[in-house]
C-alpha cells in the first residue's frame, strides 16, 4: 500500500485514474520527463554509475513518481530499449506495408523498404540508440536483446520466404538456408544500425545507409 505522501505525490502528477484525461495527461508527462531525463544521465554516465538522485533532479519528477511507473532504474533502462526498439519494429512494418500496397510484390524489395525505415529510426534517434551500443544494463538485459533479436530474425526470415524465385529465374530458397540468410541479413542490418546512430552526421548516416541496403539487395539475391 502506497505511504501517504507517496500518495500525494502521485495524486500531484496526476496519477490517479479518477481525475479524467488531464490526470492522464499529466501522468503520460511525467513518464516522459523520467525517460527523457534517464536517457540524458544513462549517455552522461553510463548505466552502472547512473544515480536515481539525478536522474529525479533533472526530470523535475518525486522520486515516489518515479519508483510507481517504472520501479527503479531497470525499470527506465527497459521502458527506454522497448520504446526504441518498438518505434523501430513499427516504423519497418509500415515500410513494408507501404510497399505492398503500392504494388511491390518482390519480397526482397520488401525486405530492404522494412530495413530502410528500421535504420532511419537509428539515426533519428540516435542519441537512444547509442545508449545499448555498450551492452551495459541491468541483470537480464543480454536476455532481452537475444530474444528480441530471435524474434527480429523469425520475422525477417518469414517476409523472405515469400520470394518465388520468377524475378531471378532461380527456385526459392527453403528450409535451413532460407533461416541463414535471415540470420545473415538481420545481422547485416544490426550491426549498420550501430555504425549510422555513431555517425558523423546526417550525409555519413545516408551514405551507410544506401551502401547497406546495395549490400542487402546483392547477398540477398
């Protein structure tokens, strides 16, 4: 049960649900304030010598608040990898959509519109990305990363198979190599991501970025 000033602190924010949509409001305000401040003290400091203190001075948020949303420290280091990674997988999956409506039936073109938008997003938000280039985090983060990279590996995997072969005039890859050359892509485009967030600049990051997907389209065919 909360304490009471925990309580007043939350009720503060707008964190209880009898308020309406300002409460929400506000309560979606302060999340944010938490994520934007522990992101700014994670590439500060890295995530072992991170401090709860700072991160509460810098969002302008109780410490109460920010124990009742995410619970501590990991708690804001997974809401951060999930809102990335997340923006990522959705930013792909409209790509891909996209193409499809637009009458693109190629899976491999596809693939490569998906891988596109996917890197867009490491330079966009760069300054996230480069938060998980190091491989700090707290316990279970390695974890998190391999299965999502699984996942990440199933789906592109799935979206390849769907090549008939005809463009080429070569039959469709199948079973094992089809899983390598997801594996091997996947891959490819991870590794690209972690290059174009540590770029230089806006036109390193496009020149990565259009010599990946060239890379891309040759292994993939």
């Amino acid at each position: 049960m909360r304490t009471s000033r925990t309580r007043q602190a939350a009720e503060a924010n707008g964190e209880t649900a009898g308020g309406g949509g300002r409460q929400w409001a506000r309560a979606d305000a302060t999340r944010q304030a938490l994520l934007t401040a522990a992101q700014e003290v994670f590439a500060d400091r890295g995530y072992a010598d991170a401090g709860i203190a700072e991160i509460v001075e810098r969002s302008g948020i109780s410490v109460g608040s920010l124990y009742h949303h995410y619970g501590g420290k990991a708690g804001l280091y997974v809401a951060l990898w999930e809102e990335l990674t997340g923006e990522q997988e959705r930013r792909a999956a409209q790509a891909v959509s996209a193409a499809r409506e637009e009458g693109q039936r190629d899976p491999i073109a596809q693939f490569i519109a998906g891988a596109r938008a996917y890197l867009r997003v490491c330079w966009e938000r760069r300054e996230a990305a480069r938060l998980f280039l190091a491989g700090e985090g707290p316990p279970g983060s390695s974890l998190m990363r391999r299965s999502r990279t699984q996942r990440w590996v199933a789906r592109n995997t799935k979206l390849l198979r769907g090549r008939d072969g005809t463009g080429a005039g070569e039959p469709p890859a199948t079973g094992r190599a089809e899983e390598v050359l997801g594996l091997v892509l996947t891959t490819v485009i991870g590794e690209a991501g972690r290059e174009i967030a540590t770029a230089e600049d806006e036109t390193q990051a496009g020149e990565i970025l259009e010599e990946v997907c060239r890379i891309l389209i040759r292994l993939a065919r």
